[in-house]
C-alpha cells in the first residue's frame, strides 16, 4: 500500500509541476509582466492568485503588474489598502516589482494618489518600457480631455508596441457585463487608427481572448480576485475562454512578437500563444 | 393616405399624452438590444447637436412657461400660492439627494457621489400626465407641475455651475454680455420675430456658454425674457389651442413641433443602453428618487402645514402622497442630467439604466392612488378611515 501511495504521489506532483509549465520563452532581454483585473476583495481566491504569481515569479521574473481596475473592493480604508493588496501581493513588492493601476468601477478615486499603484496622481497616463508604450485609460468617464489625451498620446507614440489597457472591455463575451460598445464606438477607431496592438480588460470576472478585432488583439482578465463561474458564452470572435477558476496572465514582448500565457488560481494554463505585431503602414 | 392620416393621429396622440419620449426610448432601448454597434454609432453621432443644441430650444420653451407662470394670473405670480409647491419640491429634492448619497456611500462607491444632481430631476411632463389621469382636475395638477419646475430647476443650476469644458476661451463671458445687450437691442427695436432673437442673440449666447463653460442647453433661457409672452394660467402643460400661446409671434407656438422632434431625437440618443449586470450606480438613481424624493416632500410639507401654511383647497394628505409617488418619475429630465453630469462610460450608462427606472414611479403612483382610494379610485374609499375622508375634504 505504501509503494502505491508513493507512486501515487510522484505522479501527482509531476502532473503538478506540468500543470506549472512554462509556455512563454523567457528571453533575457524581453518586457515581462502580469496582468490582473478585479483582484482587491481581500478574499481566498485573491491570496491563492497572488502566491501563484509569486510561484511564477521565482521562474518568469517579471518586472511589473498591470491592474485592470476594480483593484479594491467595499471599503477603501487605508487598513483596507493592506488586506486587499499589500498583503497578497507582498512577496512581489518587496521584489520590486511594480503595479501600475487603471481605475474600475469600484474604485475610489482617490487611488490615483496610491503610491504603489504609480498613476502618478492620475485617472490616466502613459509609460514606456523598453519597445512597448502603455496607455492606461479611465474607462468610467471617457470625457472630452481624456479622448483628446489618448488620440494626441497615441499619434505621438513611436514605440514598437502600443497596448492599452482599462476596466470596461470594448469586447467581451461575459453573459454579466458583455461588451461595453458605447466605449468601443469612440475607442476602438482611435486604437485601429494609430495602430494600437493588444487591449487588455477586466470587469468581466472570467478569462478571455478574442480573434484580432480590426488588427487588435483583445483581452479579457478580470478574475483575478473573484470568479463567475460559468459566466462566459462562446461566440464567433472567441480564441480562448475560461470561466471555471480564477486567472492572471502573464506575457513578455520580445522584438516583434508578444508572448502569453494564462494561468488558473491553481497553476495550471489556460490559455497561450502569441502576437504577432503588425507591420506599419 | 390613410397610412398618413394614421401617422398623424398617433403623433398628435403622442404628443398630448407626453408620450414621445417614453416612445423613443423604448425604440433605443430594442435597438441598442438588437444591433448595439449601429445604435452607439449612431447615438455617438447626434449625442452633441441633440444634448447641446438641440435641448437648447426645450429649455428655452420650458424657461417661457416658467416666466409666463409667473406674470400676474399666472400660477406662480403669488408666493403664497406657490409657496408650498415650492416646500414640497425643495424637501423632495434634498430627501433625494440625501437617499441617493447615503445608497452610494454605504456601498463604498465614491464613484457614484457625484451624481446626486441626476436625482432632482422630476419628468414634468409624466408627472403631470399621472396626476391628472389618477386625481382628475383641480389643485393636484399644478401643484405637481411647480414642484417639477422647481425641482429641475435646481438640478439645472447645480449643472450649469458645474459644467467642466475643454474649451474655455475669454471670448465666453463677453459674448454672453453682447447676446444680452443684442437681445435687448431686439426688444427695443420691436422685433417680433421669434427666429430673429433666436438666431442673433441665441447664436452668441450659445457660443457665450459653450466658451464659459456653462452647459449651452441653456443658452436659450437668457433670450426668453426678451420675447413676447402672455401669462400662463394654472394649467401649465395644458394650454388650451387657440390661446394666446398659439400665436405665431410666441416661443411655443414657433418651438412646438421642433421641440418634440427634438425630444423623439433625444430619447433615441440617450436612452439607448444594453441589457447588462446591474450596476450600484443603476439602484441609486431610484432609490434617490422612488424612496427619498417622496419622503422628503411629505416631510417638508408636514413641517410647513404644522408651521402654520395651508393645503390648496380640495387638496388632502392622501392625494399629496399621490403626488410625491408621480414626482418621483425622473426619466427625459433624469436621461438629460445623467448626460450632463457623467461623460461617456460605463458609470453614465449606469446612471441611465437608474433614471430609465424611475419610470416604475407610474405604477408606484397608480399603487398608492388604489391603496389610498382616492380619484379614479374613489370607489375604495370605503376602506379609509372617515376622519382621513373629512380632513381630505
């Protein structure tokens, strides 16, 4: 009985180290980071996603964390700022790595002025890494000076890689939320204008990647901290969905390629593969 | 022909019965259901003649009835008369705001805080049309038509103050100054064509506001003192035909079918938003207005009938508390503050779906009518109690 307990757990734990593969390359020289969306209840499923990502982090070194809004929920106390991101994230932050925060729907705006989420004091802003220009947009109010901001930021931008990213998917296939067209009717022809690449979203709490919408790959990340099971519907424009565990995702942007790959509170992947950066016109 | 006949019929139908907002917002609502790519096209397309200039002429007709109610004859003329309206609208607003705000904050939705002048909205109009089909003629009518022009009017001034612009110039407040001395200049000079004020000083104001960061739907309300006008009686949305109103020389006769052209254009813009989770922001607006704005009316007006202020004759508390649940429809003016208050995104659509919702006042208003046997329900008047009866009388 005991050989077979021992088999047992060998193969268990082989399966759990293949579970936790590596898909992405991990080029010395390439951008890595992780997104998350709708992560800041302070719940379980939150701390279990944060310790995969440090799980993760100890072999993909990324060196920042994209926030995809509604980083903290309920009370938004500065006690509040500890259990629901500090805490869970700790490990990652005393690592250095850095998040860089959109706003979501139930955010106190007042977080723009959060150290740790470096929006500078904020609701929208832009940053370079490396090849890689990201715009972080407000998504709760498009007024008039942000869709002047972002059009004046995007024609400026000469980077290789363009992303954007905000809570309110222009694109999503959530049967809770869905697809915010209202913001995709303003957006979307400003982001195929000036050649935006990849868009990444929350608020919908499950997985998601569409099919290239008009050249633009879009994301869905929004169970980073709470799930709704099964809340995803299959529609023509899907490439990849999961709606059964809560999910981060990782990427790394090297040379004209963009690598991803998403991961489950559990370790396992769900999804992954690659972009391919348009040639521009 | 017959097919043009019909159409005219339901138009005219439409129009008298306040209808042509509820029908193009529901006509918004199925398209934006059905193909929301062509509807936000669409929408995002008309939203700044519609919003900004179109609603322009509405305010400019809604500020005629206002002046003209308070000429004498006029409903408003006398504090005295319209004094409690103006109670009632003033507690119901702030019983609004203070239930819309405790709602936002008690979810820790800070977000939403800055919404609270969607909730002094009232639909006039719905309001009005409630009333006077559950409380017949009489004292109710005008009593729930000043409280919505007070009522909105707050939320008018709290928006126009507020309004933020990109597009400030100095150039703003000097030519808010040269429409008034134009529109003046017009009056002087006697001209009686409404197009003329409108065109000359109505363009420079808009311009004027638009530059100063005021919102330029309003624009129109300083051109309205300077054009003919004939006093308005306690009838407000219901003069008869052939009045002084229907002259051509007069705002509402020259503003009638454009403005309801504008209001169809306008429901369609606005009211369109897709079937999604219901948000917080979407539960404060009626909470705001089906819960606090009732409350606060009748506590305002308990306070003042017990300071020594008397209810309009033939008026008792049972059809008062009628009239709070018809004043707590918000839906054109509650669709126009949300548009004014929040910019594009996902928290204006949750505003929207909110004043969409208060349009569940009707039934709240049909409910306490049935319940409180009073009007068309008159019959159940046998389940009140008789000294409830003899204090209505």
């Amino acid at each position: 009985m005991k050989r077979i307990g021992a088999v047992l757990m060998l193969v268990a734990s082989a399966w759990a180290a293949g579970a936790q593969d590596l898909t992405l390359p991990n080029r010395p020289a390439s951008l890595k980071f992780a997104a998350i969306g709708d992560n800041g209840t302070g719940e379980a499923p939150e701390y279990d996603v944060g310790r995969q990502m440090v799980d993760y982090h100890g072999r993909f070194p990324f060196e920042m964390v994209i926030m995809l809004g509604d980083n903290l929920y309920g009370r938004q106390e500065p006690q509040d700022f500890v259990r629901k991101f500090e805490e869970p994230y700790r490990p990652l932050l005393e690592a250095g790595v850095r998040f860089y925060a959109a706003l979501g729907n139930h955010d106190n705006p007042s977080q723009q002025r959060y150290p740790p989420f470096n929006m500078g004091g904020v609701r929208y802003y832009t940053y370079a890494r490396r090849n890689v220009r990201f715009f972080v947009l407000d998504s709760d109010f498009l007024d008039a000076p942000q869709r002047a901001w972002i059009e004046g930021a995007l024609q400026q931008s000469s980077d290789d890689w363009k992303i954007c990213y905000f809570h309110h998917p222009l694109y999503s296939d959530g049967k809770t939320h869905g697809s915010q067209v209202d913001l995709r009717v303003v957006l979307e022809p400003l982001f195929v204008k000036y050649g935006v690449n990849v868009v990444f979203s929350g608020h919908d709490h499950v997985y998601e990647r569409f099919k290239p919408q008009k050249g633009i790959t879009y994301f869905v990340a929004g169970a980073g901290g709470q799930l709704r099971r099964g809340d995803v519907k299959r529609s023509e424009m899907t490439a990849a969905q999961f709606d059964q565990d809560c999910s981060f995702v990782l990427v790394e942007v090297s040379g004209d390629d963009l690598f991803f790959q998403a991961v489950s509170r559990t370790g396992a992947t769900v999804d992954s593969g690659t972009v391919h950066r348009r040639p521009r016109s | 022909m017959n097919g043009i006949k019909v159409v005219n019929r339901a138009s005219r139908f439409a129009v008298d019965h306040f209808l042509v907002v509820p029908c193009g917002a529901a006509v918004a609502l199925v398209w934006a259901n059905w193909g929301a790519e062509s509807y936000f096209w669409f929408a995002s397309q008309l939203a700044f003649a519609v919003n900004h200039v179109g609603m322009a002429f509405f305010f400019a007709m809604i500020a005629q009835e206002v002046l003209e109610a308070t000429m004498p004859g006029g409903a408003l003329h006398t504090w005295r008369r319209a004094t409690l309206p103006i109670v009632g609208a003033v507690g119901g607003t702030i019983g609004a705001i203070a239930a819309y705000e405790a709602f936002v904050l008690a979810g820790d939705e800070r977000l939403l805080l800055a919404g609270w002048p969607i909730v002094c909205a009232i639909d006039g109009g719905l309001a009005y049309l409630f009333v006077q089909f559950l409380l017949g003629k009489g004292a109710a009518r005008p009593f729930v038509a000043l409280m919505a022009i007070v009522s909105n009017a707050i939320g008018l001034i709290v928006i126009g103050l507020h309004q933020q612009s990109a597009h400030l110039r100095l150039a703003g407040p000097l030519l808010i100054a040269c429409g008034l001395v134009v529109s003046v200049a017009l009056l002087r000079l006697r001209v009686r064509t409404i197009w003329v004020h409108i065109v000359i000083g109505g363009t420079m104001l808009w311009w004027g506001f638009w530059w100063s960061g005021l919102h330029p739907a309003l624009a129109l309300v300083p051109v309205v003192p300077f054009l003919p006008r004939s006093p308005r009686g306690l009838n407000l949305f219901a003069d008869p035909p052939h009045g002084p109103h229907d002259s051509p020389r007069h705002l509402e006769h020259v503003l009638r079918m454009p403005v309801q052209i504008i209001m169809l254009l306008f429901a369609l813009v606005n009211a369109g938003t897709v079937a999604h989770g219901i948000e917080r922001g979407a539960w404060a607006v009626p909470v705001g207005a089906l819960v606090g704005r009732p409350l606060g009316m009748l506590i305002a007006v308990s306070v003042s009938v017990a300071l020594g202020l008397r209810l309009p004759h033939r008026l008792g508390w049972r059809e008062l508390v009628v009239i709070a649940c018809a004043a707590s429809c918000s839906f054109t003016f509650g669709l126009f503050f949300a548009t004014a208050v929040f910019p594009i995104g996902a928290v204006l659509t949750e505003a929207k779906v909110g004043a969409l919702s208060t349009i569940a006042g009707a039934l709240l208003t049909i409910a306490a009518a049935w319940m409180l046997g009073v009007g068309r329900f008159e019959g159940r008047a046998h389940d009140v109690p008789a000294r409830t009866r003899e204090s209505r009388a």
